[in-house]
C-alpha cells in the first residue's frame, strides 16, 4: 500500500515539474534549479519564513555575504 502511494505522489510531483509551475528559482553560478515553494517549505524549515535581513543581527548577514560570495551567488532575493 505504501509503494503504491509513493508512486502516485512521484507522479504527481513529476506533472508538477514538467508542467513548468515552479515559483523558485534557485541560481549557483551557472547552474539553475526550479523549485516549487510549497514543497520546500515543506522540507525545509529554511524556507518556511522570510528572512528579514532588518532584523538580523551584523555578525549573520555578514556570514551570510561571505557563504553567497562563497558559493558564487549573484543574486540574494
């Protein structure tokens, strides 16, 4: 039973993906990935809050320039 509800959901991501509704767009150097929100929230709990970087104390937004510049991020949105 549990096989058979893994198959549908993977089904189901894969029309979500190949449909192209994606609402994230993840950029490392060249490379791309398309993401929905929904279920990175879900994996993450990174991602289930802004950031609001005003709120942040200086020592964590500077680590957090040297970890993007790091990893050759053009873009912190």
């Amino acid at each position: 039973m549990k096989l058979i509800c893994i198959n549908y959901l993977i089904h189901a991501l894969l029309i979500l993906y190949d449909a192209g509704d994606y609402d994230v767009i993840i950029k490392a150097g060249e490379t791309k990935i398309q993401n929905i929100s929904c279920i990175l929230r879900a994996r993450s709990p990174s991602f289930k809050d802004e950031v609001k970087l005003t709120e942040q104390p200086c020592e964590d937004i500077l680590k957090l320039l040297i970890v993007s510049n790091e990893l050759l991020l053009e873009e912190l949105v």
